[in-house]
C-alpha cells in the first residue's frame, strides 16, 4: 500500500546524510513508494480538538549539505490527511516534549503515531528501565546528598548524570576521592528540580557501549560505541566511535525480558544501552544507530521499521 507520513523531527536541513536515522527512516519509506512530510514541533496546532501541522512535502537525498527537497508549506490534518505520523524530534525530554506527545494522543485510534507518544511520555529513558529489576547496575535516583554518600562509600567510582539529559551531555564520573564531587553536586541540584541518577561505575565500558536496535519488541542487531581515550562516555556525539559487534546471550535474554513491554506499549523502534551485562538505557524518544549498523552488519533496521509499521496498519483494517 502507498502510505502517507508525516515525520514530527528537528529540522531535516540539518541532518547528517550519512547517520541520522530519521533522514534514514524517510529514505526507506520513499524507497517504497510512501509520501513523506516533514515538519517541526512548534509547528504543530490544535484547533478544537482536532491536531493541524504546517508541513512540507520532502523528498531526501543523500547530498552533502542538502539533504533534502521541499515543495511548499501546507496545513496537513493529521486525522484526515496522513497514515502515519512519526515522533522523531530529539530530546531534551522536557515540558515542550511531554506537551507534544499529548498532543498527538489526540490522534489515538484515528491515525497511527510511533512511536505511541502515552508511552513516549510515560517511558523515560533512564526510569523505565527500573521496571526490569537485575538488568541494571546498582542505581540510586536521589536528590539526597547523605543517600548519594552513602552510595559512594559503597561503590567507589561512579557515574552522576541527569535524569532526563542525552547525548552524554551532563554526565560525569566521579572518582572515589574526588575533589570536584562538591561542586559537581550543587551544579545538579542547582540547575534542576528533577532528582539526578548515580550509579555504581561500569569498568566494561573502555571495551564499549553497545546500542542494540530493536523493532517491535524483537532484537534486530547493534553497533558498539568506544568512548575516545580518557573519556567515560562513549555516545557517537561526544567523540566516541562506531564497531562492529555481535549479540551475546546476554543481550538476546536482556531483548526477551523487555521485548514484550515494548511491543505492548507500541514503541516499535527502540534502542538499548548495555554496557558488558547490564542494562543501562532503553532509548524511546528518537534512537540513533541505524545507519551504523546497516554498514556493519546490512541489517536495515528502517526497512525493518515500515515492515512493523504495515503490520500494524493491516491489523486495524
């Protein structure tokens, strides 16, 4: 079937042709036949109940510094005039977010929105994976200076790092004896309201973070990210570099304890964080690794998407 899209993101004008996977998720769909528009949150509106986008027709390419053709702007009805609308905009994972995916529940039974934006909301990245007890490192979510403490004295070396921050933004390894632990601590209770996360340091981490993909609740395959020497993050965006890598026996039973929830709550493209054998993120919002892996490995995890997508269309028709 020829299905219309309409991809909720940060501007397409920006993107980086050979990473991004929204720019990769659009080329799949206009590879078979979709249309596809593009448009921003802020250009998303709600007259009397009824969800309206001031979008453009887009068309990718995989041109350096144009990654894409636009026709005019139009007002698209997101019940009448769409199939499918992705959420795909980047955290920060903040009121304007929460407020966007709100927005878009309003579509719930009339157009398709991936992922589910009731369960982007109700998802947090570094909460939700509290749901799955022994698949995390030892985590303490406080504000508490006298918990934290208590929480160093335990582990010796940890990581602090924001509980709704991305892309390795914001996120410090704090050495046992740590002279800058103080100003680092009045930093994360001064600039937010939120509790913050610490936990126990991960040593497997200088061998890599691995992003395992994951389309409706099935492992698909991963890359592992290597942090740069002397840094404790290994997120593409701050230096660290793409591997190839396979999938152990640990990540194949990580995916089957979370595969079902995510399914279930209609987050269908999903990527994982797992740092030796833990669990360190599930990553709902707008997952990166796609393109990555489709060079590693050829698995195209955006075929793989509208694969799911058209499922689910068939299923409710």
């Amino acid at each position: 079937m020829s299905l219309r899209i309409a991809i909720q993101m940060d501007p397409m004008e920006t993107v980086d042709i050979n990473a991004d996977t929204t720019f990769a998720m659009a080329e799949a769909a206009e590879s078979r036949g979709y249309q596809v528009w593009t448009y921003h949150p802020n250009d998303l509106s709600c007259l009397d109940g009824r969800l309206y986008a001031k979008a453009r027709r887009t068309k990718v390419q995989r041109v350096p510094g144009t990654p894409a053709l636009f026709e005019d702007y139009e007002r698209l009805d997101l019940e009448d005039d769409v199939d499918v609308v992705l959420m795909r905009q980047d955290p920060p994972f903040d009121m304007a977010y929460i407020t966007a995916a709100h927005l878009l529940e309003l579509l719930k039974g009339k157009t398709l929105v991936l992922n589910d934006p009731e369960w982007v909301r109700s998802s947090p990245e570094k909460l939700f994976p509290l749901l799955f007890p022994g698949l995390l490192p030892e985590t303490l979510i406080t504000r508490n200076p006298d918990e934290i403490a208590a929480f160093r004295e335990k582990h010796g070396d940890v990581i602090m790092k924001p509980l709704y921050g991305n892309g390795g933004a914001g996120v410090f390894k704090v050495n046992a004896k740590d002279s800058n632990y103080g100003s680092l601590l009045e930093m994360f209770t001064e600039r937010n309201r939120e509790p913050f996360i610490v936990q126990a340091f991960l040593k497997d981490v200088s061998k890599g973070d691995k992003r395992v993909i994951l389309i409706d609740g099935e492992p698909a395959g991963a890359i592992n990210r290597v942090p740069k020497e002397g840094e404790a993050r290994s997120n593409l965006h701050v230096g660290g570099t793409a591997h190839p890598v396979d999938l152990t026996e640990t990540d194949l039973e990580i995916c089957r304890r979370i595969g079902p929830a995510l399914k279930e709550r209609g987050l269908v493209l999903v990527g994982i964080d797992v740092i030796g054998d833990k669990l360190t993120e599930i990553n709902v919002t707008s997952p990166t690794g796609v393109q990555e892996m489709k060079r590693f490995t050829g698995i195209d995890a955006a075929q793989l998407f509208w694969d799911a997508v058209d499922r689910r269309l068939q299923s409710t028709r």
